[in-house]
C-alpha cells in the first residue's frame, strides 16, 4: 500500500503520487503548492479554513453500465464537481483530475483571505510571528491588496497568559483549531477550546485547567498566525535575524529533531523539526530551554591549573604528563557525540585506563522525555565504552581510587562528588576535569580543561532507536576553549604516537566506519538520521519505556 | 384546481376533542401499523420506502429510501436513528404542533423507522426552547413504554430500542445534521466535513446513523400502511405525498395547510386558503421555504417546461405547490415554510433582518461562513441606519457569492441566498433607499433609526 502510485492529473499534466495521500500532499509531492491553515500533518482534517480550495473532476461513469465514459478523442470523459473541494480532505484516487491555477480558485482564495483578515489586527509590527506567519505570507501572495471592509473590528481578548509559558491573543486567531486538536490529539487532555458563536468566536482556555503538559508549546509552532506566542521568545528578536541550525535536542535519548535559532552566538529559541520517524513535528517544552544550562555565567571559561588560570595549551600539555604516569580512570558522559566516544576509547586503550560511566535515569512520559535523560548511551554501547547498562554512581570508581589502582582521573563533564565520590577520594587522586560547565569538581580540580557545549560543535547522537543523528554547530564557541575531538586528538597523537591532525567530527566517523561494523555506512548521515544495526545490544537492559516510535525490544 | 387540504399527517391537529394522550391515540388506531410492521422483514420495509420516493422534509428533500440504504450495515458497528426535531429555520413551526399535539405518531413513526433500520437506539433531538415539547415527549414515551411499544421486545416481537430525548443547545446549526450529531454526541454543535463524516457512514459516535425531520417520520407507518407503490402515486411523482405549509407574515389567515404536492398553486394557497394580502395591499414577495430559500417578487415571470415537455411561462402565483416546480423556478421549498411580505416592507430591513439571524446562528467554523454572514448584517444594518453607500449593493452581492459553495455546511449557502436573490431582484429599492438617505441626511437617519427593531 504504501509504495502504491495512482495517476493524478493536476493542472493539465499527469503525475504519478503516493495511493492514499490527500490532494493538499500529493500537489506537494509534485511541486504544485495549495496553500492551507487549519491543515497540519499530523492532526486530524478540520476543513474549515476553506484556504486549500481546489476543483475536483473524476472519470465519469455511464449511469447504466457503469463503464467509464470517454470523449470523441479517446481521452476520458471527466465529470467535474460543481463545487470547489477541500485539497486536505479528499483522497486522491486514479486518474482524478485536479485544477489548483483556474481564475476561480484563485478568486476562492483571494475572498478567504479577504474575510480572514476582516477582523485581524494586522498588529505585524508588534507580532512576533511576522516573518514566519501564514497570513502574512498567504495575503502576500494570494491577497486582493486592499479591503473592501469599512466597519468597525471585532474586539476580543489579548494578552491573556496560558499556563504561564503561552501569550494568547484571540483577536489574532484565525480559528483554525490546531491548538485545540494537538491537546486534545497528541497531550490528550483538551486546554484550548472556542467560546461564543460566528465571527464573535474566541480562542480560549478552559479556566482552571491543569495545563501543566510539557508540550503545550507545541502549539506556539502550530499556530499559523500570532494568536499564540511563546513568552519567554516575546519581543526578544524579529525571526528573520535569526540563523537557523539544524540540530538534535540533548534532554534524552529521544534525539528528537530540533533547530536552534541564533543570531551573534546567543541561541533565541529552540523550536521541533520534522522527523516522521523520530518527533513527527513536536518537541519537549523543557528541551526548548536547555541552552539555559550553557549561559555565560555557568560556563568554564578558562584553563586552570590547581586554580589558577593559565594558557589552554599549557594546560593540555600538563595533562598529557599526568596521563602518562599510569594509574588513569576516564570519565566518560553520555552527552559526548559518538565521534568523540570513540576516541575517547583509544584514549583509554592508549594509556591503559578503565572507563567508568553513570546513567542518568528520570522519568518516562511515554512520549518524548524518555528515562534516559542522556542523548546518547547508545553510542557508549556502540563504540565499546560499555557493555551493559551503567550504574546510578560512581562507587566503583571510588573502591578502585581506595584501592589505589587509581591515580589520575580525567574526567569529562560529570559531577563526581554529586555521584558518589567522597571527598577524600576525590583528595586522593589528581582530578583532571575536562567539561564546558563550572561544577562541584572543576573549583578542586587539578587541571580545568574549558571544552564546548554541543551548540558549539559538530557530532552525532544515537538515540534510543539505535537512530544516528547528526547536530551542527550553531554558535560560535568562546575563544579559549578546546573543541573535544581536538582535545583528544592531541592527546592520543601523543600518547599513541599516531598522527591524527584536528580532524573533522566527518574524519572521525569515516575512521570508525572502517573499525566498527554497525557504523559502517555512517560517514554520511542523511538529515533524518540512519537507522543502525543493533542485534548484538539486544540483551543490555535498557530503561526507556514504550513511547512514541519506539518499542522496547522483547526479551 | 380548487384549494382544499389533505390532512394526513395533520389528522389530528386541532381536532375536536383530540389530546395528547395515548388512549386518543390508540382509539384512533393508533400502533397498530407498528404492531404490525415488527413481524414484516426488514428488507420489504427498505424496499417499500425506496419505492415510495419519500423526499425528506426537514430541508434537503433527500429521497429517505436512499438515506436507510447507504447506511452503512457491515461495519459491525450499531445503527442509530436520530428524529430531528430542532425546528429552527425562520418561519417553520410545523414539527412543533406534532410534538405538542400529536407525540404518538411521531413515536410510532420512529418505532417503525428504526425496526426497518434495526437501530440499536433511537434518539429525539428536540428544539431547546421547546421545553413543554419536551416534557409532552417524554411524558407520551413513558406512556407508550408502559403498553409496550417502546424498550424491551416491542409489540411482543425480539426487537427491543429505546428512545433518548436530549434537548437541543439553542442554536440554528444544530438542527444541521452533522451539527447535531456533534452537540448529540456532547461537543459544540460544529458540522462535520462530509467526507469522511456521512452519516449513514460516520454519524454518533462514529456509528452508522439515519437522521430525519419529525415530519418524515410520521409518514414511515404511513407508507408501510398503504405500501410505497401507492404512495409514490399521491400528488406529483417526482415529490410525492403531502406538504403542511406553514404560511407566515402578511397574510389575512396564516397558518398551517397540509396539502398534496402539486394539488394546488402558490397563489391558490395565498389567495383561498389564507385569505389573501391584509386589507388595502398587495404582496410583495414570498420566501417559499424558511428563511434560507431564495426569495421570489410576486411579478416575476419563470418560463418552465411541464410535464409534456412544453416550455410555458408561468408566474409566481401559478408555481404548483412541490418541490419540484419550485426547483425550476430557482428556489426550493426547504422545509416548507413560506413568508408573504406586501407592499409596506421595506426589502432592505427585511435582509437586514435575516441577516442577522444568521450572523448570530454561524457556528464559526468555517470562515466564509464565519466572516461573510457577520459582514453582511453590517452592511444592511448600515444601510438601515442611514449610511448606506451605492456601492454596498454591489459588494452584499459579492460577499455572497464568495460565500456560496464555499462552506462545510449549507448554512453558509443558506445565509447567502436571501441576499444574492434580494439584492438582484430588488436592486432598485436599494439604490433608492440609499439615495435618499444620503438627502435627507442627519436628523433623519436619527428618525430613521429610532424606531427600528434591529
Ligand atoms: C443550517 C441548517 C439547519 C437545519 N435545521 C433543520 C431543522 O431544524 N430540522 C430538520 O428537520 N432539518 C434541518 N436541517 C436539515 C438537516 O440537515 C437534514 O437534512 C434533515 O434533518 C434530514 O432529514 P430528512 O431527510 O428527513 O429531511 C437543517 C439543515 C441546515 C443546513
Ligand atoms: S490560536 Fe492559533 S492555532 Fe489556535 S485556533 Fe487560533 S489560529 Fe489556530
Ligand atoms: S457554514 Fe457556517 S454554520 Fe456551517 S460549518 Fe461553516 S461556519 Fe459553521
Ligand atoms: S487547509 Fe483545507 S480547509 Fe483548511
């Protein structure tokens, strides 16, 4: 079914499209654009914005026979709808005809615009969806220009606080019901409803809802105007300064699909990307706001030495003798891109150290905020850093300082003393503490190591689909600190004598494909990400439950 | 032809000594069609009203036998009856004096319906201001579940269904069947896009469901009587049966008149039955069908072709009485309601009027709808108030054209009609109405204005 084609004939000429799509996706898939609002992927069909009009012919049939009917020249005879269609809620079916470019649909569309904008505010200049707004672009390019209106506007409520994350503003609402179809839909619990009847209609919450869901700013995406914008974005900058990454969020194993917005390396907002296989078009609330973590404030910005700042190189140089005098632990996270990972376990082969690791387990919702709150555990698995799922703390790592088998740990981003290390263990060791963030350890640390935040650099996660996926740079890193793979790349060119020059997160997954067999074809991830073989994982006991696009494997 | 009515289904109404009760009913002969029709197969039952070319008479005149044969009987899934009896099109009340005075036969009406159907569970969606229609239903259902004809395994038969009545949310649209299948099954009374919600596919609940006007119904025991060969004899074929008109506005007597189609004229009706235009006045114009239907001047000529196949002229007053002959003439009789205006209304209040109604009854999901019905009253609202400008006729027009066809459901179709048909075949009047406005100027929109009602 699924790769199953049927001839359309949109606008004079056949196409071939996918069985089963509506007509709004199956002109898409040609090229052929019907513009929409109330239509959305991935939410039920309203059809009520009547934007996607189109007129609609199928082979007309002899009402005796049944036989299809054809025209003196051979060509099928069509019977043409006498009124227009909704595209997003007809089915295409073989040898439809569809016409998207007459006079009269363009008229369609020029009076839906035209009775849309009847009572918008046209407050563009204070919206902050200007630049990404539907109506704004639709009126644009299929508007009449001027309005014909000369009554007064409808007056309804603005700036009403949602949940204290959403600004609403009901006379900008074009009533397309998405909002209220993604609650209802995907949160499964209503929040935003319409109150009153006719052009008086209003968007509105219901009072008193526990609208505590982490999705609910999904909305703020789906809105096709500016009805609902989210409050920690408002006012802060116009969207067409913004540059746009793309990137993958790093609040757990999900990987969903994310972009960052940035503008002269500060990050504005984080909004979804589509992935049908991965996030569909949603994201987390909570993900939006994780490069709060990365602010200024909280960030490493200089190398150290037993406390005292000094040069990045130095710093490196004095590392690599503490490695080199045995007795290493390594401290490896799950935040480390899978490029990095696997260096990292030369590095430990190198200098013959045991790489120690912790889970970071919170709570499934079942949907998107997986229990693994790490972006990419399974690329601990996949580059032999681990062979079974990792424990809560760091008690081992202790026993073995205690033991004295350990000297030196060098460790990357993790709090040790926050998982189980004690003071005095942390005392008896040389701490080497490699990360982007300040933290418990990097104030007693030995050595500090500045690195970048996954903002500031290229790599690869693999989420809990076994789905490797790529995220950019999106904003410049601060001088003074070490990309990682450049960190451990000097490192190992040192300590193994191999000449491995700054390479590329590209470089490194190119060397990995020839060593490891599951990553063989992952030198070039396509922008959806690349699925990955993982039958020989199919014991480790993972924690993530049953959510969206993913099933936990049966044992 | 000579005016006279048939009263069929309003055999009861305002008779002597006729009240609601079942003991009235049944001393008529009341149930024993259904008595009868439980032991019938239900394929004859089908196959009869297909035979009977019903047309439904809630608005749309969709042939019922067809409605009953799309439902869709393999999903598996239980098939609902739903009675619409939200009576709110402007100037209908012809399901009201049924509920209220005859609440037996529309009883037995759905009982018979729903056994051809099989329905699991019949519904009454009832007009929300209708609270003693209410009570009287709900009174009349107790009653005829006690004798056994409502619940558990009627007239002694293996059918068993019970019948629901819910009271409508006071609005228009509910009384449009996907509306009220939305406010039925608890939401706001939104109509559904059709596809994928047919009803007969996608109805209550997602289930299989037949919707039907009051007065359909109480023809099912009818045509299951007399057979639907027989029935598709009465009055003209192509819209067989009776009609009960309900005649509203300026006429001597108006009232309810049930009579067969074709029977008689439009003029026929106003003139003998209803007595005529009110002393010293002359019609106008009449809407044929509730509000919603397109209006016809009382001069106006129509050239129609009859049955042999002849192209003759015909004025307003000759219209014969059915839904066919109607349809010629550009309009539809919709749910029979027919409103007579004479020489004193002023057109414009008149539109301004309606269009306010329907300003006020869009459900606002869709936005031609949504939009255009608001603008509209504005601009006759305007006009009324004394601020009309010339170019305001032909922009109503276009607000409706942009409107018609363009909608999920036929409100917005609805509430276009009267002004494309008003504005067209009443433009004068509202050029002049607004030039003289524009003369006269303050003080008398002042005036104008201090009287008016909307
Ligand atoms: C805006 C609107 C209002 C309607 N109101 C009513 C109504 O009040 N009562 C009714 O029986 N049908 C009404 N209808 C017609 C119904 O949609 C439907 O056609 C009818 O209930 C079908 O029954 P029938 O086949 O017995 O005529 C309305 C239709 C529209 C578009
Ligand atoms: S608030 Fe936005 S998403 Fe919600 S109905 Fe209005 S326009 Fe649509
Ligand atoms: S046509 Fe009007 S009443 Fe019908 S669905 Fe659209 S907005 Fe609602
Ligand atoms: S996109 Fe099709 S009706 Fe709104």
């Amino acid at each position: 079914m699924e790769n199953e084609k049927v001839t359309v004939n949109i606008n004079g000429c056949n196409y071939e499209v996918g069985a089963g799509l509506n007509v709004l996706e199956a002109c898409r898939s040609v090229g052929v654009e019907v513009p929409f609002f109330c239509y959305h992927p991935k939410l039920k069909v309203a059809g009520s914005c009547r934007m996607c009009l189109v007129t609609i012919g199928t082979p007309a049939r002899d009402r005796a026979t049944g036989e299809l009917l054809k025209k003196e020249d051979g060509s099928p005879e069509i019977s043409w709808m006498p009124k227009p269609a909704i595209a997003c809620g007809t089915k295409v079916s073989q040898n439809m005809h569809v016409v998207t470019d007459s006079e009269f649909i363009k008229s369609c569309r020029e009076s839906v615009l035209e009775f849309l904008l009847l009572n918008h505010p046209l407050d563009c200049p204070i919206c902050d969806k200007a630049g990404e707004c539907k109506l704004q672009e639709y009126a644009n390019t299929f508007g009449r220009g001027e309005s014909r209106y000369i009554e007064n506007k409808n007056v309804k409520p603005k700036k009403v606080m949602v949940a204290g994350k959403i600004m609403m503003d009901s006379q900008r609402c074009i009533e397309c019901s998405r909002c209220i179809r993604f609650c209802r839909e995907f949160i499964g619990r209503s929040t935003f409803s319409f109150t009153k009847r006719g052009s008086k209609t209003e968007i509105s919450v219901y009072p008193n809802s526990d609208n505590d869901s982490n999705y609910l700013l999904n909305v703020v995406d789906g809105c096709p105007v500016g009805a609902l914008t989210e409050k920690a974005f408002r006012f802060k900058m116009r969207t067409w300064f913004l540059k746009v990454t793309d990137s993958i969020c790093g609040e757990s194993s999900a990987g969903i699909n994310v972009r960052v917005w940035s503008r002269n390396g500060k990050i504005y907002r984080i909004t979804p990307r589509r992935n049908d296989a991965v996030n569909d078009m949603w994201m987390t609330d909570s993900g939006r706001y994780i490069h709060y973590r990365f602010e200024a404030k909280n960030r490493m910005s200089v190398a150290r030495i037993d406390s005292s700042p000094c040069d990045l190189g130095y710093a490196a140089e004095r590392c690599l003798e503490i490695l080199k005098l045995g007795k290493v632990a390594i401290v490896a996270n799950a935040w480390q891109s899978v490029e990095e990972m696997f260096l990292m376990k030369r590095l430990a082969d190198a200098c013959g150290a045991k790489i120690y690791m912790i889970s970071h387990v919170g709570a499934d919702d079942g949907k998107l905020l997986s229990a693994d709150r790490t972006p990419n555990m399974r690329g601990a698995f996949l580059t032999g850093l681990l062979d079974s799922y990792p424990p809560k703390d760091f008690k081992g790592l202790g026993a073995a300082i205690d033991a004295g088998e350990v000297g030196t740990v060098l460790c990357f981003r993790e709090d040790l003393k926050d998982f189980g290390l004690e003071q005095k263990q942390l005392k008896a060791a040389n701490i080497i503490y490699c990360g982007a963030l300040e933290n418990n350890i990097s104030a007693s640390a030995k050595i500090c190591i500045p690195l970048r935040t996954e903002f500031e650099k290229n790599g690869s996660w693999v989420n809990r689909q076994f789905r490797i996926q790529k995220f950019n740079m999106a904003v410049q890193a601060p001088e003074n600190t070490f990309a990682d793979i450049d960190f451990l790349s000097f490192l190992l060119s040192e300590l193994e004598g191999s000449h491995f020059d700054a390479p590329s997160a590209e470089d490194v997954r190119a060397e990995m494909a020839k060593s490891i067999v599951a990553m063989k074809d992952a030198v070039h991830i396509p922008a959806s990400g690349l699925p990955l073989d993982s039958s020989q994982f199919a014991s480790v006991d993972f924690p993530e439950e049953d959510a969206m696009h993913y099933s936990r494997q049966k044992k | 032809m000579a005016a006279k009515e048939t009263r069929i289904i309003y055999r009861h109404i305002g008779a002597d000594a006729w009240n609601a009760s079942i003991d009235k009913y049944l001393s008529d002969g009341g149930y024993s069609i259904l008595s009868e029709t439980v032991r019938r197969p239900r394929e004859e039952l089908c196959a009869e009203m297909e035979k009977s070319k019903l047309r439904g008479r809630g608005g749309a005149g969709f042939p019922c036998g067809m409605k009953w044969k799309f439902l869709d009987r393999k999903s598996g899934k239980p098939i609902y009856l739903v009675c619409n009896a939200d009576e709110s099109e402007p100037g209908t009340c012809k399901d009201r004096l049924l509920i209220y005075q005859d609440p037996h036969q529309i009883i037995e009406g759905i009982m018979c319906a729903s056994y051809a159907i099989n329905a699991a569970q019949a519904f009454i969606y009832i007009r929300g201001e209708y609270i003693n229609g209410y009570r009287i239903l709900m009174n009349a259902i107790e009653e005829a579940r006690k004798k056994n004809f409502v619940g558990k395994n009627i007239c002694g038969s293996d059918y068993s269904c019970e019948i629901t009545v819910t009271r409508g949310a006071g609005c228009y649209v509910c009384g449009e069947e996907t509306g009220l299948l939305s406010s039925l099954s608890g939401d706001r009374a939104y109509p559904r896009i059709k596809p994928p919600y047919f009803p007969a596919v996608m109805g209550l609940y997602d289930c299989p469901t037949a919707v039907n006007n009051v007065e359909t119904l109480c023809w099912v025991p009818q045509i299951f009587k007399m057979g639907g060969e027989a029935f598709s004899k009465m009055g003209n074929p192509l819209d067989p049966g009776t009609h009960i008109w309900g005649v509203s506005g300026l006429v001597q007597k108006p009232g309810r008149y049930e009579i067969e189609t074709g029977a008689c004229t439009l003029g026929e009706l106003l003139y003998d039955l209803c007595g005529g235009p009110l002393a010293g006045r002359r019609f106008k114009a009449v809407i044929p069908g509730g509000s919603s239907m397109k209006i016809l001047r009382w001069d106006e000529k129509f050239s129609i072709k009859d049955k042999d196949g002849a192209q003759k002229e015909v004025r307003t007053e000759d219209i014969p009485l059915d839904a066919d002959s109607f349809m010629k003439c550009g309009t539809a009789i919709g749910s029979c309601g027919i409103i007579v205006m004479d020489n004193t209304v002023d057109m414009v209040e008149a539109l301004a009027n309606l269009n306010q109604f329907y300003a006020h009854e869009s459900c606002g999901q869709c936005t031609p709808c949504r939009e255009g019905t608001m603008w509209m009253s504005r601009i006759t609202k305007r006009i009324c108030e004394g601020w009309g400008r010339e170019e305001d006729v032909a922009l109503l027009k276009s607000v409706a054209d942009n409107m018609c066809g363009r909608t999920i459901c036929a409100l917005g179709e609805g509430a276009a009609w009267p002004t494309q048909s008003n504005v067209s075949k009443f433009k004068e009047e509202y050029y002049e109405k607004i030039r003289r406005q524009k003369k006269v100027g303050g003080q008398a929109r002042l005036d104008n204005n201090s009287y008016r009602l909307i």
